[in-house]
C-alpha cells in the first residue's frame, strides 16, 4: 500500500479508456477509426480523465499500429480530454523521433498530451525484427533509450535538438506487466501503468515494487498508480457474457498464434475452445470485469481495495459499437 490511512472509494479515482482501436469482422481500420473518434467524444462527455491507444503491429484486429497519428487525429476531434500512447513501445523507434512526434502533438494540442512508454515489441519477433530493421535490438536498451528521449525534452541544449519538443512539458509514464518497468519507473519517480487487464497474477507484486522502489521527482512526489481493467457491461448479467465472448475469441487466436480481426459473440464458447485453451484464457482474463452495473461495481471496488490504485484505465473489447458505447456509459454512471 502506498501509506494512506484512508480507503479509496471509486469516487476518489480518476477512470480513463484505453482503447485498441478493434477492427471488426467484415469491417476495415477506417470503420475502426471512426468507432475511436465516437467513442473519445462520448467519454469526454461522460468525464473520463484521459483517452489512450495502444501500439501493436501484424495485428488484423488492431487499427492503432501508427499511434502518435492516431492520438492526432482524436485530439482533433476532442476539446478536453487527455489523450495519449497505452504505449508507445519505444524500442521499435528512434527516441528522437518519439520527441519530435510527441512535440508536434503537445504544440498542436497544449497541455492534453500523454506519453506512456513499454519496451515490448507490441507484436511477434519477425515483426519485431522489420520494425527495428537490426537483429541486435532487443527491449534491454530501454532505460538508456528512455534517458536519451527525456533528454530531449529537457531545457538543456544538445547538439541534436528535438524540434518540436525541446522544453515541452509532456508527461511520461512507464508501462508495464512484469516488476522490470515497476522498479525503473520508482526510481525515476515517473507516474506507473500496470498491465493487469492481461497480467493479473503480476499486479500486486509489481504495484508493491515500484511503491517501494518510488523516488521522489520535479515530476512526482509521491507515487501515482494506473491499473488495467478489462470490462464488459450491459443491462442483463446474459448480454454482458455473451458481448464478453469477443474478447475471449481473440485471446484464443493469438494462443493459437493466428490473430484475426475482432470477432461477433458467440453463444457457447465451448464449441470453440478446448478445455486446455479455456484454462489459459481464463488465467490470462482473470481481472476482467463482466455484468451488470451492480456486478462491476461491486468488482471494481474489490480491485481498487486490493491495488490501492489512483486511476483505473478501462479496456473493452466489444465487437458492436453501440453495446461498446453502453459499456463504457454505465462505467460512467458508476463513476457518478
């Protein structure tokens, strides 16, 4: 825990959308992109805190592969809300370049830019390979990368300068689903994004390393704790299982190593998976949330007493977008 004498209740935190940008079956990025944009504008309304797509590549049912043009093109069509990287897998890029873009957005879009960091590859290895164009890079640079991009963003001057970027005030978070990105981002006292929508067993060990690992910065004085959360909800515990069939689909195509775009529900799921493949889905989906506004709420209150979270950032894998919509909208009834 992080010291607080007090228990937070979800009053107390801040919610947020993480969104993957989903490419439905029979539809194209395009469609995905316009489903983001709705759904950005619609939580900006319902007062969540901050918008963040994440960047995965080789992935048929992921839109958010070119990122920082992404955030660009939601924050054009937002007024207020943070938007922001759930990450940028920096590895993959030239950290100048990670500078430049995410100058060019914090010039474009003033004090509503986010940048959060990962150093997986957000896709298999041959992609990994083709992104990086080198067989020698792997995410073990990280930290010197990281000190290299916070460079630039300094005051200080370089022989190489971040233009735009040089001096500009954008947040950075390390993201992360195992203790590594835990311990770095204490250290540093940066604010921290845990992965627990798909790393439940790591949550608590990783949240207690970087709160015992936290530095205090000019950036952060006491620790600040994002948590993951996959949640599906409707107005009938049936439909918010049925809709949470999509998500458990394309967990299932990427153990099979055959991703596809994201898939309609289905009404039995035994008839698609094996007993084996349900057992690994079900470890890997354990903190995801499914019900009614009574059921989530009771488990999000459960989740923040046991992580002692500041924010909770909210992932919802739903192939129709209007039932995507309801979901993220009664979270925010019970954010009140």
């Amino acid at each position: 825990m992080s010291g607080t004498t007090e228990t937070k209740i979800l009053h107390d935190i801040k919610f947020s959308v993480l969104d993957l940008a989903p490419v439905n079956e029979g539809s194209t990025p395009a469609d995905a992109f316009r489903n983001s944009l709705d759904l950005a504008q619609h939580a900006e309304k319902w007062g969540f805190n901050r918008y963040w797509v994440a960047e995965h590549h080789n992935m048929p049912g992921i839109a958010s592969s070119a990122t920082s043009v992404v955030i660009g093109y939601l924050a054009a069509g937002t007024k207020t809300i943070r938007l922001g990287s759930g990450g940028i897998m920096l590895p993959n890029h030239a950290s100048l370049v990670i500078a430049e873009q995410f100058g060019t957005l914090e010039s474009m879009y003033p004090g509503r830019i986010d940048l959060g960091l990962g150093r997986a590859p957000g896709s298999d290895q041959n992609t990994a390979r083709a992104l990086r164009r080198t067989l020698g890079t792997t995410g073990d640079e990280f930290p010197q990368q990281l000190e290299e991009l916070r460079a630039y963003f300094s005051e200080n001057s370089r022989f190489v300068k971040a233009v735009p970027g040089q001096g500009l005030n954008i947040p950075i978070w390390l993201l992360g689903s195992s203790g590594f990105s835990a311990r770095l981002s204490g250290r540093l006292g940066l604010p921290f994004a845990f992965a627990s929508h798909f790393a439940p067993n790591y949550t608590l060990p990783a949240l207690k390393t970087y709160r015992d690992h936290f530095t205090p910065s000019e950036h952060l004085q006491t620790p600040y704790v994002m948590v993951g959360v996959n949640v599906v909800a409707a107005d009938t515990e049936e439909e918010a299982k049925r809709l949470a069939t999509s998500q458990q689909q394309q967990f299932l195509s990427l153990i099979r190593g055959t991703p596809t775009q994201l898939k309609p529900p289905v009404d039995d799921m035994e008839q698609v998976w094996t007993p084996y493949e349900k057992s690994i889905i079900a470890e890997k989906l354990d903190s995801t949330i499914v019900g009614t506004k009574e059921t989530v709420k009771a488990r999000l209150e459960q989740f923040l007493a046991d992580t002692d979270a500041d924010e909770m950032i909210i992932n919802s894998q739903i192939f129709d977008h209007k039932a995507r919509l309801r979901s993220y909208e009664i979270i925010a009834e019970i954010m009140g």
